[in-house]
C-alpha cells in the first residue's frame, strides 16, 4: 500500500497546491524517514513463530514492539530536530519549514511503523485466510487514504497528508484486530 498511497498523494499534491507546499512535501519524505516501516521487525516473525504458549507469543511481541517503538519513536524525535538544519541546507532559506507538514509526515510515518508491528503478528501466526484478509484490508485503506486525501486537500498540503494517513490508521486499526486475535487468543 505505501507506493500506491504515497503516489497518489504526490500526485494529487502536483496537481493542486502551489509551489512551496510541494517543495517542502518532497524534501521532508527524504528527510522524515516515513518509510521505516522495517525497524527492528526481522526478530518479530520467527520469534513468533518459535513461541509455543499464548504467554511465550505476548512476551515475544511485547519485547520486540518495545524495541520497534523505541526505535521509531527516537527516530521521529531525531527527525523533528533535525529537519529545519537539513530543509535549511536543501532548499537554500528559499521556504520555512513547514511544522505541519513535518507533524502530518511523522504522524503517517508511524501510522505505517504500527501496520508494519501488525502485519508481522499475523505474518506469523495467521491462516492463509488471515493473509487474504489482510491483502483486502490494504484495498480498503487505499481507498480510505484517496477519500481521505481528496477531503483533506481543503485544507492544503499538510491535510492531503493526514488526508492519507486516514486509509493508514484504518489499516492499523483493523491488522491490529486480527493480529490481536491471532497474538492472545490463538491455541496452542
């Protein structure tokens, strides 16, 4: 889904805001990391896996969602500091730093880092109907963030941004709820 919503946001953003929105709205995917949807997750799946109790699973993910969390968490704080400096040295004081724009980028960028967490529990734990599941969830989201993108843009650039975290924090939402089934109420 990143690709398809991500285009679709570029897109949509060329077509109908001005110059220096879209300027900052392509440096500050450079710069915020938004795509670190991959933090840590490499131990999640085959840790999982590897759990042979409901407790040992709850461990498992605890430990490892704490890491990821941390990690994305300090990622974004780093991200916050930085990015005037960097937006500064990149654009040559041609435009101020958009604080919104950077709030909408971080806010969707951990939107993705949670589906990610939630996608690796059902990668591991979950039927094949579970995967088919998923796959339909992440038409729906895609859907939710073009909806989400078209009613945001009223209010520019950064609304066009959250606009599409939309279709992300449904993605979460409902990967959370299998997950969790899969995670704590899964037999043995």
């Amino acid at each position: 889904m990143l690709h398809v919503s991500a285009a679709s946001g570029h897109f949509a953003a060329a077509r109908i805001t001005d110059f220096q929105p879209l300027s900052v709205h392509t440096a500050v995917p450079a710069v915020t990391l938004t795509d670190r949807k991959d933090l840590g997750l490499l131990q999640l799946v085959p840790g999982l896996r590897n759990a042979k109790t409901p407790a040992q699973r709850t461990m498992v993910f605890k430990r490892e969602a704490i890491i990821v969390l941390a990690t994305a968490a300090a990622a974004g704080v780093v991200v916050w500091i930085i990015t005037p400096s960097v937006l500064h040295w990149i654009l040559n004081d041609r435009y101020i730093t958009a604080w919104p724009l950077l709030t909408a980028a971080l806010v969707t960028g951990s939107l993705k880092v949670l589906s990610s967490l939630a996608a690796s529990v059902v990668n591991a734990l979950g039927s094949g109907r579970d995967l088919l599941l998923i796959s339909g969830i992440g038409w729906v989201a895609i859907a939710f963030g073009f909806i989400g993108a078209s009613v945001g843009v009223r209010w520019g650039l950064t609304g066009l941004v959250f606009g599409v975290g939309a279709g992300w924090l449904f993605q979460v939402i409902a990967t959370f709820w299998i997950a969790a089934q899969r995670l704590f109420l899964k037999g043995d």
